[in-house]
C-alpha cells in the first residue's frame, strides 16, 4: 500500500478524477453551460440567439474581449482580421512536403505548429498587445490554412483571400472557387457555414481547449498550442466524431436498419457506439445539435439534395430518444450528430469536417489562451498521478536477470 501524501511530501487532499468529470483546472469568464437543462452562453448570450443573428466575427471579438462589439470596435476589429488573412508564400511548401492524401488534420496540425517558426521573435506572451496580434493572426489565416489543405488534397492550386467578402464567404471562396470558373457564393450556404463556424467557436474546458491551456500555461508559443488543440481535437470521441458520424449513418444506409445499430450501442459486449450521441457535459439535448438540425434541412432543401442519410439520422434520433437505454443514461444527439449531413451536402469530403472544426474552435482556444496568460493565478499545469507500479528495487545487471 502506498502512502500518497508522504510520496508527494503533502498533507492535504489528494483527488484522483480519471476524465476530470469534477475537477476544475480554471476559472473562466467565457462560456457557461448548464448540461442538465441543455443551456449554452458565451459571455451570458445563448448560443442559439448568437448562430441566429450574430456574424462570426462579432462572436469572435466577444469570446476575446468579453463583450459585443460597437460598430467602430466591429469594424477595427475586422481591419485586424483581413490584415492578416494571407500566408506567408514560403508556407506553400510546407503543404508540398505532405502526401496527397495526408489527412487535412495531420496537415494542418504541422502547418499551424509551422507558424511558431515564422512568428517566433515577435511573440512576446507577456505583452497582452502581442498576445492579440497572435491570436488576430490565428483567427486570420485558419481558413486560409484550411482552404489551402483542401485545395492541395484535390490537386488545384491554392485561392487568395478576398477580404471583400464575409469571413465564412472568404472561406467558401478559397476552398470550393477554381480559376477558370466563376464562383459566387450561396448566401443560404454561406449562412449555414457561418452558423456552423459560431455553434463550434467555443465549448469551455474540453479536451483539445484544455490542451491549449496545458501547452500554454508553460510559456510556449501561441502557435505551438493551437498545434496541439489541433492535435487533440482530431480524435473520433472529440471532433472526429462528425466525420465518424457520418460514416455511421452511410454504413447504416436506411432507415430500416436503424434499429439493429441502435441495438448494437446497447450491447455491453460490442464497442460500438452511436456516434454523435452522448456528452460529458450535457443530459439533456446538446443545444447546438438543434440549430444544426434545422440548418440540414434548410442546406438539402437550398441544394434540392434528397440524401438518405438525413432519414436515417431522423429515424436514429427518434428510435435511441424513445429507448430506455439512451433515456436512462441521458444519451442525447451532439453537436456532431447534424454537422457532417450538412457539410458533405456543401461538398466538403468528409476528412475535411475537423478541419472546419478547428478553423472555428480557434476562436475559442485563442479566447481561452489569453484569459489564462492574464490570470494572475495562472500556474504551469501540472496533474499528479495515482502511482500503481512496483515499489522500490534493485538494479540487476542484464547478465544476471
Ligand atoms: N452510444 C452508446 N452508449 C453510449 C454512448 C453512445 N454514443 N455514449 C455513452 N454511452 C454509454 C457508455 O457505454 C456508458 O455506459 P455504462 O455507464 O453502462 O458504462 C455511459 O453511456 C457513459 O458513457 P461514458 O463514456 O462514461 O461517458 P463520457 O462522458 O466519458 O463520454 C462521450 C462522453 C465520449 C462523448 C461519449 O458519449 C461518446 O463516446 N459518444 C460518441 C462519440 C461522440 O459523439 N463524441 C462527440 C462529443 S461532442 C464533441 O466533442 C464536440
């Protein structure tokens, strides 16, 4: 038996929270969620009431400043988005050291981490008015770096941004615009992709948030911390679940089979889960899963597309949300649930999905870096562990074991 307390020389409480399911690493001033009534707040404002009428970039300069903008701060703040919407040119050879068919994670995981190269000496994390270059920075170029990613996976060249247009038409512009064609973006997709973008700017300390702060709470480079969100928001029980969810519901194929899957998630005996189903933090409807709900049916509609697979979802979501199974372990539909119908209905491959969900978490990460920098209380990060190997030994030479 170990005695913890003498090990870590402490005489307090100890906790051992595997998941931290209750433990808070921080405080924080940015986002409210309330998972047992299913409620969702950046800065006090509910979520649905921002991805209803706010532009993205207005949720951006409120999840970093803490309040909606004025006009004039809008309009300041957008200079200091489009200023720094291009990539260096030399960055255009770090997307052709990658293979064709590299996922656009792997890509923009490097390609983000290769920003610290280009923005090392000027990044002084000590000074809030650098902090805000680099965040502006980050906010800028991830749908340049996105669109980029895209491009090269298809084999075109890359488009330059055109500041003339909204931030998400910018986007749309750069990834699906080629040259010889002309492009005019749909203001029903580009109003889908800007609620897409708002509904997953910011979910307080999950994962790959908490992962940026980790990385950050060290002093390293801004760059190098939204790298390793990146990193961690890849995983299909983060955001790869949209594009696992996806998968699901086009292995699934029809309606008439929702249920044996459904059957499946059940069985203790088969890992299988439904994806874009369950959360840690919310019991009860995940509100963002609404608005996305809506905005697959306004996308197919807009795109005269009959997909089977928003069926298939409708049919899921009404099968698992009336079996005990999911009612007793408050298993709700995602945020991820909806995403991937609406996305692959833009025509978005379905490795590109994450992507899209790091471009717009960027917001948040950046929001969260610098309210931690600025916390007086900000510690380096460091969990303790509940030691369970062998106590202490000798060393036996190689020849003697
Ligand atoms: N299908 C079937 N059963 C499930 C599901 C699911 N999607 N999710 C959870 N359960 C069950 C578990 O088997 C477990 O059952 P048990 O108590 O009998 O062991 C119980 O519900 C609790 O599940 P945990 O994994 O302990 O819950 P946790 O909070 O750790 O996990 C998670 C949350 C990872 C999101 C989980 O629900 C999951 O794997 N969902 C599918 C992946 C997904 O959609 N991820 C996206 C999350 S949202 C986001 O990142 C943007």
């Amino acid at each position: 038996v170990v005695d913890i307390r003498k090990m870590y020389g402490q005489t307090g409480m100890f906790t051992y929270d595997p998941g931290f399911t209750s433990t808070a690493s921080c405080q924080s001033a940015i986002t409210y969620i309330d998972g047992g009534e299913g409620i969702l707040l950046h800065r006090g404002y509910p979520i649905d009431q921002l991805a209803e009428k706010a532009r993205f970039l207005e949720v951006a300069y409120l999840l970093l400043h803490g309040d909606l903008p004025k006009q004039d701060e809008f309009e300041e703040f957008r200079h200091n988005i489009t200023y720094h919407t291009m990539v260096h040119e030399q960055l255009a050879q770090f997307f052709r050291g990658f293979r064709r068919d590299a996922h656009p994670m792997a890509v923009m995981t490097g390609v983000v981490g290769a920003l610290s190269a280009f923005y090392h000496d000027s990044t002084d994390i000590t000074d809030p008015q650098q902090r805000l270059i680099a965040s502006h920075r980050l906010i800028a170029k991830m749908p340049t770096i996105a669109a980029m990613a895209y491009k090269y996976s298809v084999g075109q060249p890359f488009v330059y941004p055109r500041n003339d247009l909204s931030y998400t038409g910018n986007f749309l512009n750069m990834t699906f615009s080629v040259p010889a064609e002309e492009y005019e973006v749909n203001p029903i997709i580009e109003n889908a992709m800007r609620r897409i973008f708002i509904l997953h700017a910011d979910h307080e300390q999950n994962a790959s948030t908490s992962t940026v702060r980790l990385a950050g709470s060290s002093g390293a480079n801004p760059f190098a911390c939204i790298a390793s969100g990146i990193a961690c928001l890849w995983g299909p029980a983060h955001g790869g679940a949209n594009e696992a969810a996806l998968n699901m519901l086009r292995e699934i194929g029809e309606s008439k089979n929702v249920k044996q899957y459904v059957d499946r998630a059940k069985d203790k005996n088969d890992p299988f889960r439904l994806m874009g189903f369950g959360h840690r933090v919310y019991k009860n409807y995940d509100p963002r899963a609404k608005v996305m709900q809506q905005t697959a049916e306004e996308v197919l509609k807009e795109l005269n597309i009959s997909d089977p697979v928003l069926d298939v979802a409708r049919e899921l979501e009404h099968i698992a949300l009336n079996d005990d199974y999911f009612i007793e372990k408050k298993l709700y539909p995602n945020v991820d649930f909806y995403s991937g119908i609406i996305l692959s209905a833009i025509g978005f491959p379905t490795e590109m999905f994450t992507a899209l969900f790091a471009l717009a978490r960027t917001t948040g990460w950046v929001a969260q870096w610098n309210e931690m920098i600025s916390d007086p209380e900000q510690k380096i990060g460091r969990p303790r562990q509940l030691y369970v190997g062998a106590t202490q030994r000798d060393y036996v030479p190689l020849e003697d074991r």
